[in-house]
C-alpha cells in the first residue's frame, strides 16, 4: 500500500500546476563570485534538484534591502541590479526541467545593518 499516494500527481494552484508534489526546501546560494552573484556550480546545484524531479526549486535566502539588512555574506542581495543576469541563468536552468524556481526572501531585521564578511567562494 503506497502510504503517499498523491506525491507524484500534478497539483493545480490557480493558474500555476507543479508536476508533482514534491518541493525543494530552501538552500542558501553558498558559493557566488566577489559580486555576490551565482557561480556555474550553484547554478548547476539547483538545477541537479530540478533534474532530480522536484517540482519546485527554492534559492534560500536572499536579502531584499542590503542597506537594512545584512547579517552575513553569503547572501544573494535583491537590491543589486547586477544580480538579474545569474538570477536569470538560474532560474532558467531550473525551468528547463519543468520545474518552478522560487526564492525565499530575507529581511534580517534587528539583526541586520552589519558591515558584509568577505563572501565564501570557490576560488581561496
């Protein structure tokens, strides 16, 4: 007996219809360039969690208001025009396997305000 048995049917919201039921939690963006912009290698992790069957791909943490709100810096900065383009790839990448990208907004409230730590990259 399939103790789930709906987990691989489409589901309908309004307009929008996942593929299944299946969603990737959030994940922070940990490896991006200096810029704060996805690298090839983040942008092909969550594409792999597309690939992989989930129905939608969800980017972690991504502040909306850099001036207000950071707390650390391996975060994707909204407000940075110069975001859009990785923004783009990945999404794209996602949906090029029928998946819905989605992304978690971050605001960090008292806790933000911070001067940026140097962002984790691939390169030392």
């Amino acid at each position: 007996m399939n103790k789930y048995p709906h987990l691989f049917s489409p589901l309908k919201l309004g307009d929008l219809t996942l593929r299944n039921r299946i969603v990737g939690a959030p994940v922070a963006a940990i490896y991006l360039t200096p810029e704060g912009y996805f690298t090839r290698d983040t942008i092909a992790y969550f594409e792999s969690k597309a690939a992989g069957g989930a129905a939608v791909v969800t980017i972690g943490e991504a502040f909306v208001h850099t001036k207000t709100s950071i707390s650390r810096g391996d975060i994707v900065d909204l407000d940075d025009p110069g975001v859009y383009f990785s923004l783009t790839r990945v999404a794209r990448a996602i949906k090029s396997h029928g998946a819905i990208p989605s992304i978690e907004l971050e605001h960090a409230g008292k806790h933000g305000g911070f001067k940026r730590a140097k962002r984790p990259t691939l390169d030392p």
